[in-house]
C-alpha cells in the first residue's frame, strides 16, 4: 500500500512552487489532492503535471465567499480532510518609505486572513488526527531589508499556529508551521522587478551557511512529514532554512 494512500488531502496555492511540489509528493504516495490557486490556466497546468489524483479549484484565499466556495467543493470531493496545507501566499517589498495602504492590506488580506478563514471554512470537514500546516517564512524570525509587511503577516501566522493547535486539540487535530527560507520558485520574479529580484536573490545565497537555495522538493518533505508523521507536534515551526536562521 502507498504511504499516503485512503488519505485526502487540500493545498491553497497548489498550483506552483511549494504548494505545486507538495502535491506531486502527495499524489505520488496515494493521496487524493484538491489544490487551489487564482489562475485558472496556472492550475491546468498543474493539474497536467500531476495525474489523476489531483483535482482544482479556482479560488482566491482572500474571499470568504471563494472560501466557502471551496469547502462545500472539498465537501462534495473529498467528504473528509486529513491534512490541509495552508500554503497560499504572496511576496512584495515594502519599504517603509513607499510601501502604499493598498500593498499593506493586499499582504495581509492573502497571507494572514486568508489563513486564519482557510482554516476556519474547511475546519468543519478535518478529520480526528488531521494535520494542519502553515506555511509562514524564515523571514518571521529576522529583521531582511524591505520586508516588514510580509514578515509581520508571517509572524502573525507563526503565533496562530500555536493558538489554533489549543482550538483544535481537542478535536485531536495537529497545527503546525514550516517555515522556509529562500526557495527557488519564481515567486520572487513574479512580485519584484527583475533586477530587484536578482540582488535579492545573491543576497540570500551569499548569506545562506549552505550557499543555495532550498527546492520546493526539499520544504514538500516538510510539510508532509507535519501533516502526516510529527503526531506528537502541534503548535511547532520546522525551519527549512538551511540554516539560515540558527547558524
Ligand atoms: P508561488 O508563487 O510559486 O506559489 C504561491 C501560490 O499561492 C500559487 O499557487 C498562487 O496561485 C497562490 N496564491 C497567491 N495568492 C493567492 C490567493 N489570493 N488565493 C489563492 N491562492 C493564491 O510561491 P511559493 O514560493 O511556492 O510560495 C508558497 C508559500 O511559501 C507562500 O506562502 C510564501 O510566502 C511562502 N514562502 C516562500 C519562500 C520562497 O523563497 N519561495 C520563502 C518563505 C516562504
């Protein structure tokens, strides 16, 4: 029997990087999987790349009424939930010189309400010994140059964590956090200008004690090994980092 096999599966922001890889580890070991993501044609492509056990929906964290678009979907799909990553997420700089009010609540709106609701919505449908994990970001933990919306949304997310795991203990549902550092998955490239992105880049490798990026591969393992194997952690952050954040 495959590891993951008779277990389902949800992931917000499935359709690339880290949310993409850790469907393919998923549906690879026997999960059945419902991603989401906001373009419709990002998650075609995904669905083409991951078979079968894979199925979209079309929604954006942001929208409570997506949201419950999205449960009663899973509901009729999946009927139960074993493990839900919440990992659906944007990235801009935001110096505090010029970062606008409609950058600020755009980040939060996504990455911080959009969690707390994607958790609150699909709650309902957890199974007894489901896992919950959040993906919140290395940047929680230190001061990087033009990054204090993002950070402060992550670190929102790190301490729910620990407040949802109470909530939902006594259901016997795990909630847990990874954290990763600089991953290579594009989302850089598709938030900042090229060139920004670039230096932002050779920053990170240069100051990362294991000098690369981590692959979204590498944080998949993670969050599978959260949702699935760590039975006797709620309320953790597991750092992918390389390091970056402890050495
Ligand atoms: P990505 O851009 O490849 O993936 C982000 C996913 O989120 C996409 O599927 C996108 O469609 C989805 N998404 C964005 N806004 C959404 C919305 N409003 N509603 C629904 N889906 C939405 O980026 P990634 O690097 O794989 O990022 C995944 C998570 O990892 C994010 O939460 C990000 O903050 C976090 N993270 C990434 C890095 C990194 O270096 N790549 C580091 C730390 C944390």
């Amino acid at each position: 029997m495959s590891e993951y096999s008779g277990k389902n599966v949800v992931i917000t922001g499935g359709s690339s990087g880290i949310g993409l890889a850790t469907a393919g580890l998923l549906a690879e070991g026997g999960a059945r999987v419902v991603i989401t993501g906001r373009s419709q044609a990002a998650l075609d492509a995904a669905l083409e790349r991951l078979g079968p056990k894979v199925s979209a929906v079309r929604s954006d964290v942001s929208s409570l009424a997506q949201l419950d678009v999205l449960a009663a979907r899973v509901g009729e799909e999946l009927g139960s939930v074993d493990a839900l990553f919440v990992n659906a997420g944007i990235t801009r700089p935001t110096p505090l010189e010029s970062t606008s009010e409609e950058v600020f609540d755009e980040s939060f709106a996504i990455n911080v309400k959009g969690a707390f609701f994607t958790v609150q919505k699909l709650a309902p449908l957890l199974s007894t010994g489901a896992g919950v994990v959040l993906t919140t970001s290395a940047a929680n933990a230190v001061g990087l140059l033009g990054t204090s919306v993002y950070a402060a949304g992550k670190a929102a997310l790190r301490s729910m964590a620990r407040s949802l795991s109470t909530e939902l203990l006594p259901r016997g549902i795990r909630v847990n956090a990874v954290s990763p550092g600089p991953v290579d998955t594009g989302i850089l490239e598709r938030t900042m200008a090229v060139e920004e992105a670039r230096e932002f880049k050779a920053a990170r490798m240069a100051e990362n004690p294991m000098g690369r990026f981590g692959t979204p591969e590498e944080i998949a393992r993670a969050a599978a090994f959260l949702a699935f194997h760590a039975t006797y952690s709620t309320g953790i952050e597991l750092v992918t980092d390389g390091g970056a954040t402890q050495l």
